[in-house]
C-alpha cells in the first residue's frame, strides 16, 4: 500500500507526524459495456444536443442550476479565490465519547500512521485516547476538500473517518412511511426480545461472506472455461401468516442452529488423552 496523504495531527500545541492510506476498498466485479454485434468497448462522448457536436475539454465550463432550466456559470478565478486549507493538518476541534456520534455521519475509513520522527507523539496520543475513552473530531483537507472527520482507536493504529456534515445527511421525518401507529401485544415483544437472545453472537467479520460475487465469479470461470453455466433455482418464498407463530418458529430454529454450533465447536476441540497408570 502506498500512503494517499502525509501531513499531521494537531492537537494543542502538540504536532503529530501521520501518513495516511486507504482502509477499505470496493471488492465489486467491474464490467465494461461492449457493442453485442462486434464485443467493441463502448466509448462515451461529451455532446451537446443543441449545436449537434462533439465538445471539446477547452470548450467545458462548471455551471450551477439555480433554477430549472438556468444556470450560473463558475470559471476558475472564482473557485481560486475561496479560501482553502491546504496546511495537510488534521486540526483537533473536540474530543467526544463515540456512543455520541450516529453511524449515519462515517463516510470513508483510513489507517493513520506515524510518519518521520512521529513514533513517540503518535503512541502517545494514541495511549492517552485510549486511557480516556475518547475519540477526536478534526477538520482534515484531502484533494483541496476540507471535511469534517473523527479520529478513533483501533488496536495499535488510529484509524480517521471522514464524516457528512449535518446538512448532508437527511432526517428521517421526511419518510411519510414512517408515520403510522400500531399496537405491540406484550407477548410479541418477549418473544421478539428472545429471539434477538438466541441469534446473539459475538462479532466475526469472517463469518460473513460476499455470496453474491462468489457466485458471480464462478459464471465468469465457467464461461471462460467454455463450460455450461448452472443456475441454482431460487427457494420459494414462504407466506407469513400469523407473527406470533412466525417467532415461535424462529425461535425454535435459532435455539437448533445454536445447539449445533457448539456442538461442531465441540468436536473442534482437541480430546485430552487419559493418563495410564
């Protein structure tokens, strides 16, 4: 991996050399779009309808539609005169408890590392973060975009997530669906309540696997191979007609699939041999 972006945490009066690199990546299969008749790659062209041509890049302006139909045209003296943070620092504003923050808000997750002659103020902003239980809210500017983002714990590193801003993020009243009232039997809470019970686990990422592209890799393979692709026929899907009887079932199913799972653990483990005297 190579690092996207060196700068610094600040902190008080407190400089903290950091390299920062991507921590997640799209395991998405990418397709290109060909022309059936001759399997050509398709090209796409930037062409304006009213004067029937080709637009070259010098001829682009940046337009905003103020209203439908209208626009005001942006040339590049005008974005230069915006003032932009181009410092490659990490300014801490606020160092907040986690539980606090909504999920909704992480955008884009990076590894932060120390960088030349920043082991020693790394781990110790690092431990002491760690010792207070607080993460950091920091305003970081990559690609000449300022954004907002938080800086947490995460083992040995300090991991950075950029975040939306308030604006960005639509509330939920806005969803006429969500404006109904209904009347929850005590009994259908409980027994929703133990279901919850006996399907909790702890949390192993490598449990959970992508089916989908599996799946989709293996009618690349064949096809490649020249072989006939097989697909599995869909289950058909069972009707719910009454959810107390839906949770009963549910539960009984968790509680065998539970009970077979340490069963499978058990057999995992190795079998202590017995002493012969």
């Amino acid at each position: 991996m190579r690092p996207l972006w060196k700068g610094a945490i600040s902190f008080g009066l407190v400089n903290v050399p950091v390299k920062l690199y991507k921590a997640t990546e799209s395991s998405d299969l990418k397709f290109n779009y060909l022309h059936a008749r001759c399997r050509t790659p398709i090209q796409y062209r930037k062409y304006c309808p009213y004067c029937q041509v080709e637009v070259p890049p010098e001829e682009i302006v940046r337009g905003y539609e103020y209203e439908k139909g209208k626009y005001v045209i942006l040339q590049e003296e005008d974005l230069e005169g915006i003032p932009q943070d181009t410092t490659r620092s990490i300014n801490i504003l606020d160092f907040v408890d986690l539980e606090e923050i909504d999920p909704i808000y992480f955008d884009r997750a990076y590894y932060l590392v120390p960088g030349e002659m920043g082991q020693k103020a790394y781990a110790l902003l690092r431990q002491a973060m760690e010792a207070t239980g607080k993460i950091a809210i920091a305003r970081v500017s990559l690609r000449t975009r300022g954004s907002l983002a938080a800086v947490r714990v995460s083992g040995r590193t300090l991991v950075m997530h950029t975040m939306f801003y308030p604006r960005e993020v639509r509330t939920a009243e806005q969803l006429p669906e969500l404006n109904f009232e209904v009347k929850l039997h005590e009994n259908e809470v409980k027994m929703a309540v133990t279901l919850i019970n006996n399907l909790a686990a702890r949390f192993d990422p490598e449990k959970y696997t992508d089916a989908y592209r599996q799946a989709l890799l293996e009618i690349i393979e064949a096809k490649v191979a020249g072989e006939e692709v097989a697909v599995p026929a869909r289950p058909a899907a069972g009707k719910v007609v009454d959810l107390m009887e839906a949770l009963k079932a549910s539960i009984e199913l968790a509680k065998k699939e539970k009970a077979a799972g340490a069963g499978d653990e058990e057999a995992k483990k190795p079998r202590r041999r017995r002493k012969t005297s």
